[in-house]
C-alpha cells in the first residue's frame, strides 16, 4: 500500500483554503474603496511630481538662456578686442612708415 502525503495534501488545501479567503478580501467593499484611495493619492503625487518637473525645466531654460547671452558677450567683447589690437597694429605700422624717410 501506498502512503499519502497529508502534509503535501494538508498545505495544498491550506492554500486553496487561503487563496479562496484572500480572494474574498480582496474583491470586498472595504478593499475596493482602500484601492480607490491608494490611487488617488498616487495621482496626486504624480500631479505634485509633474508641477516640480515643470518649474525645473523652466529654470533650466532661464540658465541656458542667460548662459547664452554671457557667452554671447563675451564673443563681442573678444571680438572687439581683436578688432581694436588690429587697428592699434595698423596705425603703428603707419606711424613707422612715416617716421621713416624714404631713401630715394
């Protein structure tokens, strides 16, 4: 003769058993209206997490922005001081010419 698991058999139907109930709870009134609350409550972090995000994009456009114009600046400003160096080169190259007698 063989023998029976009743342990095995004994879990397995503690299981069923267990699952039966859970699934009882879970589908109740009680359990409904606990996940309808779980979830509005989550909308509203993800509407609080979404209004965070925007103001951080929006800040993150300001610098941009500024860091733009100062590089821009900077450009002109090295611009003209090239512009401003090549002129001072020029008028001394002209201020030598004519310091400088011409041998004829």
């Amino acid at each position: 003769m063989s023998r029976l698991p009743w342990g095995k058999l004994s879990l397995f139907a503690g299981g069923v058993l267990f699952g039966t109930a859970g699934i009882k709870i879970l589908s109740s009134k009680d359990a409904k209206k606990c996940y309808t609350n779980a979830t509005a409550a989550v909308l509203r972090a993800k509407d609080s997490v979404m209004e965070t995000v925007t103001t951080v994009r929006e800040n993150c456009d300001d610098i941009l922005s500024d860091a733009k114009a100062i590089n821009a600046e900077r450009a002109a400003a090295e611009a003209e001081a090239v512009i401003a160096d090549e002129a001072a080169d020029i008028i001394e190259d002209a201020a030598e010419e004519t310091a400088q007698p011409t041998e004829e």
